[in-house]
C-alpha cells in the first residue's frame, strides 16, 4: 500500500502504478488502473482494477461446458501451431519466384475437400453470404422462403444482409409452408431474378405442418441456387470417421452432396462443424467463385494467413481422411466409456467431494439444434462456476440444478489435471 508520505494527501498516481508493478500489465495500463482508483477516492483498489484488467486479456481457457462449438469460447478448437516468427509464401509462388495468390492454395484445397468446381475464402460465414449476393445479384433479384428470413445471432439477419448486398428481396410461401410453386410463381412475375437463396435452419426448427423445398428442385427452376448452409458439415458419408456418420448428425445437410444436387453455390462459416478457424467458405461454380473473386468487396474480406494456414492444415486432414486430426470431430467421437474412465480418474484426483455423471453434449454455435450427444462428466454439490474461472487457466463449467458439472467431450485429456486441481481448489474455496 502506497500513500501520500503520511499526511494523508493520497499517493501520486506514478508511485501507485509502481507499487503494483508486479501485475503484469504494460505500465500505461497500471497508470490507468491507479488513476481510476484514485479518482474513485480509494487508491487500495488499484491493484485488483489491475487484475480485473488483466483477467480480461485473451487467453486460452479449457472448456468444460460440454458445448463443442461456443461462440463465446472462440467455437472449433485448434491444434495447430505455426512458428509465426517467421515469413510465409503467402502471396509468392515459390515455383517460379513470381507473385503468387493468397487465395488459390487453400481455396484448391477447400474445392477438392468439397467436391466443388472452385472456392474461396473469406473472414467468415456472414462474409461468405455478402459477397455472394453482392457479387451475383446487386440491384437485382433474389427469392428466399419467408420460412428461411432467419436471424443467426451477432446480428446476422438476412433481410438486412441483403439490403446491404444490394440485392432485391423477393419474398415467397410462409414461414411454415413453401412449395416449389411459389417459387415458380415468383420467377412467371417479371422480377429479375438473379438467384434463389436457400438458408439452412442450423439454429431453429419449424415442425408440425410444414413443407421446404430441397435443393435439387429449386435448382431445376433455371436461376443459380445459393445455399448459405452455415454449419459446414463437409459431406454427410463423413469419410474422415472410421464409424460412419454419428447417429446425432441426423439429417444436417453437407456441402459436397448440396453442390450434388445442383447449388451453384454454398457458403459456410470454417470454425463450425468443418472444425476449422473462423473463416467464411464460399463453394461451388467455377464462374461465380469467380465474380464473387473479383468483387471488391473480396480483397475488404480476405482473411489473413494466421486463419489460412491454419484453413490449410484442416483441409489437408480431410483429404487425408483424419478425422482425429480435427480436434472438433475428435472430441465429438470420443466414446462415452473412455469419457467416463477420464471422468472416474478426475474424481480420484479432487480433494473435494467430487463424482461421475451422465451428462449431455451439444454441437453448439447454433448447429444442430436439440441434438444432444451422450456424454460424462464431474460434478461438485454449488455453484462453483465463478471459483473455477479463476483456475490457470480458466476451466469454464456448467452449473445446473444446484450442480458444478465439467463436461468431459469438449476438455482435450490433457486437461484433465487442470480440471482436477481447479475442482479442488474450488471445493476447498466453497
Ligand atoms: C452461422 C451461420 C452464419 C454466419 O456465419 P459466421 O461464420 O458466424 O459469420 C450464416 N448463415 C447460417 C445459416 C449460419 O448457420
């Protein structure tokens, strides 16, 4: 505790900031933390507004929700690391020494993992839909299903996404019912129709009396069908799982078998179900990858080569048929025995009153929706979420029904000690 010398003037905001110096926190941000206190007419809070300063920085937390892709924990997961120190061939073609693209490599490798004509990269899935209506329909028409005008969250609502393409909204059927004839209505009005635009219900479900129409017929109708999938499940035979498709991806449309049917284009986000970082993938024909290529609004978008070589090393594990190499489809297969063996091992590890459960994981960043997997996990009697937050790193729990429970499918087993000894000092605590 720092003062003014004993006269009871408070401290100079310099000598506080000193005194706190062991925070590690650059000075100009110890400068503030001590100014704000001061201000505050209680110069001993400097040191945990420091701390609260720094709690917020970015860092690495482990995930024990359960929820595979958490938009507020960063969605897929990465193991992957780059010696950023270094240079990269980003735009040079090392072949002949000239100026090469940054986009080709990757996208090449995305089209080919999809089965697509052509691909293109952008900074995400909202990205992905922009450009390509901006790129294909500004000033001109696009038909969407009044079942599929949906609202994806940050924001992201397709009617203002598509005023700001540029593009005309042509509404057509209900929200519950839209049959191939309101389509066929809509292109028979005179509108001049660009595109019609499918969206994935990846966050919601409409059930009971309802009726959609799939892909393959809307494509039959003449207009490009861009179909803005969203979650980016690769190809529903999910060739990188040696089991086969897991029971909970039910009936998720994939890209490779949308593009089969007849989409010109797809788009979906990388850090969803493809498990990638976050980037916005656009697929499909090769002269609208093209326009989308070379509309302005792609170089505002590009993203930078952190995402695509970390872009590159999912795709590369998908041709490679390595599923396990995807942290994401990892965790997801992971069976439930080895999840409760871990759980089990936990339990013996924690000083507090700790024991196995069932749990159920979700997929997360509003892909399938309602679709649980089975899961095991650890659980503690209170809420211990706050307490566990303050572990190095951060273990983020689910607390429900008067219970702290880590769920196991999203923790990397090489959490688990971490885990473990959160939870003690967490019961400890409490
Ligand atoms: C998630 C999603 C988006 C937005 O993708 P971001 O990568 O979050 O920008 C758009 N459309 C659909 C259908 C989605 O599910």
């Amino acid at each position: 505790m720092v003062d003014g010398g004993g006269d009871g003037r408070p401290p100079s905001v310099d000598a506080l900031a000193r005194s706190i110096s062991d925070v590690a926190l650059p000075h100009p941000l110890l400068i503030d933390a001590a100014r704000a206190a001061i201000a505050a007419g209680d110069p001993a809070s400097a040191r945990s507004r420091a701390l609260e300063l720094h709690v917020r920085l970015l860092r690495p937390v482990v995930n024990a929700t359960g929820i595979l892709l958490h938009t507020n924990l960063g969605r897929a997961p990465l193991s992957f690391h780059r010696d950023a120190a270094r240079y990269s061939n980003l735009e040079l073609d090392l072949a002949t020494g000239r100026r090469g693209s940054r986009h080709e490599r990757v996208a090449t490798l995305m089209a080919r993992a999809a089965g697509a004509e052509a691909a293109l990269v952008v900074n995400n899935g909202a990205a992905a839909v922009l450009l390509c209506l901006a790129a294909t329909a500004a000033g001109r028409s696009v038909v969407v299903s009044r079942g599929e005008l949906v609202e994806i969250g940050g924001g992201f609502r397709i009617p203002e996404v598509m005023a700001s393409s540029g593009a005309r909204l042509v509404e057509v059927g209900t929200t519950n019912r839209t049959r191939i004839s309101d389509y066929s209505a809509a292109l028979a009005g005179g509108e001049d129709v660009a595109a019609l635009l499918k969206v994935h219900q990846s966050n919601y479900r409409i059930v009971g009396f309802t009726e959609t129409v799939e892909v393959g017929p809307l494509s039959r109708l003449g207009p490009p069908v861009i179909y803005d999938l969203g979650s980016g499940l690769l190809d529903r035979t999910v060739p990188w799982l040696k089991g086969g498709p897991p029971r909970w991806l039910a009936g998720e449309p994939a890209v490779r078998q949308s593009l089969e049917q007849g989409a010109a284009l797809v788009t979906f986000s990388g850090d969803k179900l493809f498990g990638g970082p976050q980037s916005g993938i656009i697929a499909g024909r090769f002269d609208l990858v093209a326009a989308c290529a070379r509309h302005p609004l792609a170089r505002a978008l590009r993203p930078g080569v952190l995402i695509l070589d970390a872009l590159q090393e999912t795709a590369l594990a998908y041709l490679r048929r390595e599923g396990a190499a995807i942290p994401f489809w990892r965790m997801a297969t992971t069976p439930v025995e080895d999840l409760r063996a871990r759980a089990e091992e936990i339990v013996a590890k924690t000083s507090a009153a700790a024991g196995v459960v069932e749990c159920a994981s979700l997929a997360g960043a509003g892909s399938l929706p309602g679709l649980e997997i089975e899961s095991a996990g650890v659980a503690l009697e209170g809420d211990l979420a706050a307490a566990l937050r303050c572990a190095d790193p951060p273990v983020i729990a689910r607390v429900h029904d008067g219970l702290t429970v880590c769920d196991l499918r999203s923790v990397d087993p090489s959490d688990d000690l971490v885990v473990a000894s959160a939870l003690s000092a967490a019961g400890e605590r409490a």
